[in-house]
C-alpha cells in the first residue's frame, strides 16, 4: 500500500472519538429565491440538458454579474425588459472590472474566463429573444486552454487540512470532510458530488453513483470505511436543513451544493489550514490516480473509476507518477549518482 494512503487511514483511525460526538442542531434557513427573468432563462437552459446543479450556479453567476453592472454602470436589472440596457460598453467596463481583480490576485485567470463564460451564455440568450442587438463574442485573450497537469499532495498536508475542518465548531465540518474524504477516496470531480442524490448512496455496500455530462453515471465503491461514519453524522445534520431537495450535500440555504460551492469551501478550509490555498480538489483527484498507479492497480479499472473515456488520460498520470518517482528517488540512490560521476569523466 502506498504510504500517503497508510498514513491516512492511521490518521482517520486516530481520530475515532468525533465519531461518538453529539451533533448540534442547526438553525432552519429559507430558501433562496430567484427573480422570474432568471427562472426563464433556467427553463430555457434546462431544456438543453443541464442539471438542477448546473442551473443553479448560473443563476447565481448571472446574479452577481447583475450586481456588478449596477455598481460599475449604474443599472439595476429588475426584470427582463431591463436588460435592453445592456450594451458592448457595460461589457467592456466588466471586462475592465474582472481584468483589475485579476491584476490584484483576487481571482485566477481560469476564474475569469469562468465567470465570462457564464455571462456570455446568458446574453446568448437575451440575444436569442431580440433583447439585445448584438452577438456578445468572449476575447481571445480571456480564453483560458485546459491544463494538464498532477499535482501530488503529501499525506502530512492533507492531515494538516483535515485537522483544521474537524477543529471548526460549526457541525457542517461533517459535510465538508466527508467531500474532502470522497473526492481523495474516488477521484471524483467536484461536478460529481453536486450530482450524487440521496438514493445514489448505498451505506450498507458502500457505493455511490455520480454523474457528469462529460463520463456519464457510474457507480463507485467507498473503499476507506471511515468515510462511512462522516457521512453518517453528516446525515443527521442533513435531517434540520429547510429543504425538499433530494440532492446528498446541501449548501446552507438548504438547496443542492454545486461544483462552484464545493471548490470554494475547499479554498476557504485551506485559508484556514495554511492561510493559502495548497490542496485543491483537482489536486485530491490527482492524488488518488497517483495511489492507483504506484499501487499497481489496473489502469483501465483506474481509468473506469476516473470516468476517462481514453485510457490515454490516465496514462498521462503513469507518465508523470514516474516522473515524480524518479526526482524523489535519483538524488538519493548512490548507484545513479556513481553513473552520473562516470558520464561526466567520459
């Protein structure tokens, strides 16, 4: 077995008695309501496929762009008729207001474009019902290409993190390291975890079922069983949420936890563990594949369990696990250093 893993699990071990703790009742909150323009434009995305998640965080993207606009351009959107007002000289001062938080390191490149996109869907749409003149096109040099890359987390970092979420006195700690532990025990994206609904999990055979539009539904077995107990305890918090949703993991107003809302609680745990963001979700994912490989797993099992369509996808995380093992092993094994002596004598 992998060390990072071993040292994990004996630390999961070791902290046994929050298991047998009480868990506070929380306060009952009301449900976030969107305006009417907004529920047309969900029920117009809806119809192209996207999920209750999904439609969820571009309601609350569009509606932080609205707030936006208001405070950079002076108009307030309270209906749809009010976003005639909006033209290619509010877009560029957004653009200009996104292009100053970036300058400042508030938010990253790949957040940018994030939030840009979002926007660009919602006046795709406005534009489809002759609200706006005008086709919003994104420019180049806001688009952000996907990276590849494997960033391994160490066992002690991750017990660092898990700490400080088991040290918070609110009772969502529970929710939140029961992702963390699902997303390091599975490989799974944060898309997939906002998609897990009640039914999808299985205590008793330890399963879940995720989805997402790029690999589908499959079902995945929770191979360390002390996710169990976290997930139960989250259980009972989950009975005092105001809510009829039958996703798994609510945000605090009781509605379905998106992607966006579990990355951001990961950052926030990590400002509090490190004062940094350090351990990211993709880095989690990246982790388990790098366990998976150095543990002689099969790797279309690996890749199956990922929800890779190409098995080249995940051979790149053999090629950079090897990587990985070479740098950490090279400058300690004295017969390539003897190597290294005889190539530079000839």
């Amino acid at each position: 077995m992998n060390n990072t893993k071993k040292e994990i699990q004996q630390y999961l071990l070791s902290k046994e008695e929050n298991f047998s703790k009480p868990v506070k009742r929380r306060k009952q909150q009301s449900k976030k309501r969107f305006p009417s323009h907004l529920e047309e434009f969900a029920t117009y995305l809806e119809k192209s496929g996207y999920s209750e998640a999904g439609l969820l965080i571009r309601k609350r993207r569009v509606m932080m762009f609205f707030r936006e606009l208001e405070k950079i351009s002076n108009l307030k959107i309270n209906c749809l008729e009010d976003c005639k007002g909006i033209t290619e000289t509010c877009l560029k001062k957004y653009e200009t207001h996104l292009e100053y938080r970036y300058s400042l390191k508030e938010i990253s490149a790949r957040t940018v474009y994030g939030y840009i996109s979002y926007v660009k869907l919602f006046l795709d749409y406005l534009y489809m019902r002759n609200i706006i003149n005008f086709e919003y096109i994104i420019p180049r040099k806001f688009i952000v290409p996907p990276t590849r890359s494997n960033d391994f987390v160490d066992a002690k970092s991750i017990m660092t993190l898990f700490d400080s979420v088991l040290n918070r006195k609110s009772e969502i700690k529970y929710r939140n390291i029961a992702i963390l532990l699902i997303i390091l025990d599975t490989g799974c994206r944060p898309v997939e975890i906002s998609s897990i609904k009640l039914n999808d999990l299985n205590l008793t055979e330890k399963t879940i079922i995720v989805y997402s539009f790029k690999s589908g539904q499959r079902k995945l077995t929770l191979t360390d069983g002390k996710i169990i107990p976290y997930l139960k305890m989250y259980l009972q918090i989950r009975k005092d949420f105001d809510s009829t949703s039958d996703y798994l993991f609510l945000n605090e107003t009781g509605e379905g936890i998106t992607s966006s809302s579990i990355t951001n609680m990961i950052f926030k745990e990590n400002l509090k563990a490190f004062g940094k963001g350090k351990v990211n979700a993709k880095a989690l994912r990246h982790t388990y594949t790098t366990n998976a490989v150095e543990n002689k797993n099969d790797l279309k099992e690996i890749s199956a369990a990922l929800g890779h369509k190409h098995l080249v996808s995940t051979m790149h995380y053999l090629h950079r696990s090897k990587q990985r093992l070479i740098s950490n092993t090279l400058p300690y094994d004295p017969l390539i250093a003897a190597l290294k002596e005889d190539n530079n004598a000839d």
